[in-house]
C-alpha cells in the first residue's frame, strides 16, 4: 500500500479561471510487470464546490475525476494495467479545474490523502 498526502501551500491562494486547471503534485511511481495501480482511497477538503479533483496515471489513460469540495471516498479505481512485460514508470498527476463560470480561488489550506496499491 502507498499512501500519498498533499497541500496547496504556497505564499497565497492560486486564481482560477472559468474551465482553468492547475497541477498541484506529480510523483513517480514504478509499477511492476503484471500488476495495477490502483486507487484505493481518496479523501480531499478544497476550498470550493465548484471544483474538479482529478488523480492520473501518465501516459496511461487511467483517471479518476471527483467534482465538490470534500470527499471521502473508496473507488477501487485502476489507474494503470503493466502488462508490457516489464516494469513501467508513471507519473502519478493530481490536477484541481475549476468548473464555473467565473474566477475561484484555491485557497492554500486545500489538501489531499490518497491511499494506493499495486497488486
């Protein structure tokens, strides 16, 4: 199991424009022939409903997309399948898009815990 955690942070709130997004964190996770990463748990608190907290796996097309402000939540989700015979590196993306139609502020306080597994 790995455990990620994450926080805006910053020197002040991020601006967001209507239908804009901004990564927040990106890691790099190898995942062993055969096996799948998997969301296992997601718990955020963002500063605004209006807001889309999306986890991906690069170049994998494997996302998972949650819109609210908070959340505590068990997807099982797969994220990415290794069956290329060896093992593969990811790049495990989490990115926050505002869907308004107007500006909102992510305020630096917003956070995250994702709970991974590779089985």
């Amino acid at each position: 199991m790995l455990q990620l955690n994450g926080i805006v942070g910053g020197n002040a709130p991020i601006s967001l424009g209507a239908g804009r997004s901004v990564d927040v964190q990106t890691i790099v996770i190898d995942v062993p022939n055969r096996k799948k990463l998997v969301l296992k748990r997601l718990n955020f608190l963002l500063s605004n409903d209006a807001f889309v907290f999306k986890v991906e796996a690069l170049p994998s097309t494997g996302t998972f997309t949650v819109r609210g402000g908070s959340a505590d939540l068990t997807p099982n989700k797969v994220l990415f399948n290794n069956t290329t015979g060896s093992e593969v590196r990811i790049f495990l993306n989490i990115s926050v898009r505002n869907s308004a139609r107007n500006t909102r502020t992510l305020d630096r306080q917003s956070c995250w815990l994702l709970k991974l597994a590779r089985v």
